[in-house]
C-alpha cells in the first residue's frame, strides 16, 4: 500500500477550482457535477461551499467587508492545506472581490478560475436560497445588489450559467483540467 507521502510532489499536489458567479448563477449545480466527474476518475474531493462553512466561521455573519476578509482568508487556508494532501478542491463560493480569488491563486499552485456568468435577473429569478428576497426585504449585503461583484477579468473557463446545464459546465471544466495537465 502507498502512503501518499512517498508518492512524488507533483503528483500528491492537488489542485483547486474556484467557481464564482453571482448568488444563484449555478456554482452548487456545477460543483456536484464536477465533484462526480473527479470521483469516476479516482481522485479525492473535497466542495469548500461557502454557506457552509459560514456556519463553522462565522456562526452569526454580519457580512461586512471586514468579516468578509477574515472569512476568504480562512477558506484559502484550508484550500491550500488541501491541496497540499493531495485532495482535488472546488470552492463554491460567490467570492465577490477579485482579491479574494487572487490570495487563492497565490497560494494553490495548480488553480483555476471558473466564472459561472449569469445576468442578475435570472438570478434573482432562481433564488433558491431567498438571499435577493431577503437582500432587498432587510437590506442585507447581497453581491450585485448592495454590494459590488468583481467577475474575473480573465477566468480559466467562463460558463453560462443561464444557457449551459451544470453537466456540459462540469464536463468543460474538466477538458481545461486536462489540458492544464491537472488531471
């Protein structure tokens, strides 16, 4: 049995995959999707989902700037731990500032960039969660809303999340993986 250990560096260091988009643009589809495929391929893998770790983080969010910038610090960190170890990691996570994704791409050597593009209205129209219906209700701080979302000025894939289903995004994601030679 080998340890993963005594495997070469290359070949235990994972990779991580960011999707971002607005609130409700299809990142969670996506990411069920794309963790499925990584597993049919053997790899190990792990969704760092950002409601949920709030939970864990930030038990009682406020959502300001401030605890928004402690709580992508403590999401980057444990992604990089993670791909350190070997795990395949997809953040589902809106990360509405560049720089959010940016201190990723710093400190997870094998990164990509996915921006799941869908326009506001549809979003809105989905809304699974309630996050625009209580945004506009009780003014919480919604990105593209209240508070600005900062798209990817050059993302490694860019879905439509209004247009393409989570299973062609998914599969998309994984031919740049490939091509990245991440695979």
């Amino acid at each position: 049995m080998t340890d993963h250990r005594s495997r070469g560096f290359a070949q235990s260091q994972g990779f991580a995959v960011w999707l971002t988009g607005l609130p409700a643009s299809g990142k969670s589809s996506i990411a069920r999707s794309l963790k499925s495929k990584l597993i049919e391929r053997g790899l190990e893998v792990e969704v760092l989902e950002s409601d949920e770790l709030r939970k864990v983080f930030t038990p009682r969010p406020s959502y300001d700037g401030e605890e928004r910038d402690l709580f992508y610090r403590q999401m980057v960190y444990v992604g990089a731990l993670l791909t350190r170890h070997g795990i395949a990691v997809i953040f589902d996570a809106t990360a509405n500032r560049r720089m959010y994704r940016d201190r990723a791409r710093g400190e997870i050597r094998k990164f990509l960039e996915v921006y799941v593009e869908c326009p506001l209205e549809v979003c809105m129209s989905r809304d699974p969660k309630g996050i625009y219906r209580k945004g506009l209700a009780e003014g919480k701080s919604v990105p593209g809303l209240q508070v600005e979302y900062e798209a990817p000025e050059a993302p490694g894939v860019l879905i439509r999340g209004d247009r393409e289903s989570a299973e062609e995004a998914a599969g998309r994601v994984i031919a740049k993986l490939a091509e990245l030679k991440y695979l």
